[in-house]
C-alpha cells in the first residue's frame, strides 16, 4: 500500500458538483488498495495579505490560492499554497498523482520536495484541437519529460502526447465507471428512447444530433448544460427534452430507461459517458474521434464520422433495430473498465514506481 496524493486540475467542488467526476472516480478505484488523499485546487480573489486558504472537506482537502495577473507569480502562489496544504496533512506522499499536465507541472516541482513519484493522467481534448500553444506547450513538455509516467486515457492521445514530447514515458490507462451505479434494469417497451449525456458546448455537436433525430420516430433526452442551451432549445422538435445538470445516479436511472445511447461530438479522448452507457447495458451509436473506437465496434453499437448528419440517422435506426445482449455489454464495460480493474492496474503502477 502506497502513500498517494492526487492533484487534479478538475475536480468536484460543493458549487460546481459534476465538474470533473472522471478524476474523483479515478481516485476512488485508486483508493481501494493505496492510502490515497486528494488536493483539489482552484485559484479565486482573495483580500488581505493572505496568498492561499485550505481546509479538509470530507477527506477532500481543498486549496484556493491567489492568481495575480502575471502568470509566473499565479504559479508561485499556488505551488507555495499546495506545499503548504500537504505540509498540513502531517502525511508525506510515496506518489503524487497528478490529473491533466496543468496540475502535472507543480507536481514534478513537489515532488522534489518531498522525494516522491509522479504520475500524470493526461485526459484533455485541446491537444487533439491543436490548442496547447506557447506557455501551455512548454509546460506540457516540461511534466511530460519530467514526469516517472504519464497515462493518457486513450491509444490516441498517448500519440499526441508522444509528439509533443518524445522522451516521455506513457502507458495508456482508461478511464473508469462505478458499475455499482450504472449497471442494467428492467426496462418497457413502446417508443424509441435516444439519451445524449455531454456539455451543451460546441464541440459536442448536439445541433447534428437534434437534426439527425428530427425525422425519426424516437424521443431524445439530453443530459447536460452549457452556453449553447437556449439555441439548442429553439432548434429542437417536441421530440427533444432538455433535463438539464444531473448526479450520477440520475443519470444512471436515465440510461437504464433508454434504448440507444448517442455521442455526436467532434473531439473527445475516452469518454466516460460511453463507459456509463456500456455498463448499463446500453448500446451505442458515436462519432469515430478520438479514443471513441478503442470503446466502440459492431458488438456494441456503430461509428460514424462526425458531421455527417444522415449517417448519424441511419446509424441510429440501424443500431435500434439490432438486438443487443445487455448483460454482455455490461460486463464488458465492468471488466475492462470497473472500479476494481483499475484499482489493480493503478496498484501495479504505484508498485512498480
């Protein structure tokens, strides 16, 4: 058993409580064979001459540092906060466990510190977008040179991370569901159910999705909210219901209601909602970006390219009309990508670091 910190760049706070769940999941599969803690962080306004506050938050010790205008000094304040809040914890980790490069770079700094291992789970899209640009590229070379390992969450991303850095070490480790949450049900019969889970963001690409469904005899629920929900809205047909943010185990009750589970998006890495669909059983149609087809093939569902609108559409009347074996899909997604599978496979890397 290890001494693990986790250091996420996104993580659930009391006012934005989905906000990156995959790394609170992440540290909770890591968490059942090592002695993990976690440090969430967030920069905000703050008075006086204080440059960082933390407090312990049912076994979350969350830090909010201040971020001046200069970037350098951002910094400064927040890797003093960070080291200040473990120096708090009175506990010394063996490996620090960092989530997006952003949180890997002070990561490799406290590490030195503290004479500790790194780890870099690496789960963002903007490298795939071409968007890690200038600052943000030397820091991605810097934690991914520096660090003992990094894990992108797809095959695909650990091929964007080798070209941004060629002398990393990477191992692929996916992301993770809690099949005790999403697992299959009973389900009833009449009209064709379509559920869609992401940020109403662009990239996303919910408008080909409501254009895809609007000649198909089929409702769709969609699960998310974002900047683009008032537009989203008055393009949908009646067809189309908005429910808006939910936790998990809404979302879960959501998908064992539905028949077909549907990802228009034109980027993303290892989606966790197509894990969460899988294990409840649910078949897929999704867009071919990305890490999706290390997820998605014929025994599951169906690809197609995204922004093509019509195939979107016969994807998905194809894929409803096929029988699928829930159960099957279930223990599929439960075996290669349950709490438990990744427990060993995190337990093994801590070990071997």
């Amino acid at each position: 058993m290890k001494r693990v910190l986790i250091l996420p760049k996104w993580y659930p706070w009391p006012d934005r409580p989905v906000f990156g769940l995959f790394t609170r999941e992440q540290a909770r599969a890591a968490a059942l064979h090592n002695d993990v803690r976690v440090l969430a962080f967030r920069p905000e306004p703050m008075s006086g001459l204080a440059i960082s506050r933390a407090w312990d938050d049912e076994g979350v010790t969350r830090l909010i540092y201040r971020r001046p205008r200069v970037r350098a000094a951002a910094m400064a304040t927040q890797l003093i906060g960070m080291e200040r809040a473990i120096r708090g914890m009175g506990w010394r980790p063996e490996i620090i466990h960092a989530h997006v490069f952003e949180a890997g770079f002070p990561a490799v700094l406290l590490a030195r510190r503290f004479g500790a291992r790194v780890v870099v789970s690496e789960h963002f899209t903007a490298f795939q977008r071409g968007l890690v640009q200038g600052m943000d590229l030397r820091l991605a070379r810097f934690t991914f040179r520096h660090a003992d390992l990094v894990c992108p969450v797809s095959e695909d991303l650990r091929a964007q991370l080798e070209a941004v850095e060629p002398r990393g070490r990477y191992r692929v480790v996916p992301n993770v569901v809690d099949t005790a949450i999403f697992h299959p049900g009973p389900r009833s019969s009449g009209r064709l159910r379509l559920l869609n889970v992401a940020a109403l963001a662009e990239k996303k690409r919910h408008a080909d999705l409501i254009d895809a469904v609007a000649g198909l005899d089929a409702d769709l629920e969609i699960v998310g909210d974002g900047e683009l929900r008032g537009e989203l809205e008055a393009r949908a047909g009646e067809n189309v219901r908005f429910l808006g943010a939910l936790p998990p185990e809404a979302v879960a009750e959501r998908m064992r209601a539905a028949d077909v589970f549907v990802l228009s998006s034109e980027f993303e890495n290892l989606p966790v909602v197509l894990l969460e669909a899988l294990a409840s059983g649910l078949p897929v149609v999704a867009t071919a970006v990305g890490g999706v087809p290390e997820i998605v093939d014929e025994s599951v569902g169906a690809l197609v390219a995204p922004r093509d609108v019509p195939a979107l559409a016969e994807a998905i009347r194809t894929v409803a009309a096929r029988t699928f074996d829930r159960d099957a899909l279930a223990a599929r997604a439960r075996d290669r990508y349950g709490m438990e599978a990744l427990a060993r496979t995190w337990d093994s890397i801590y070990a071997a670091l």
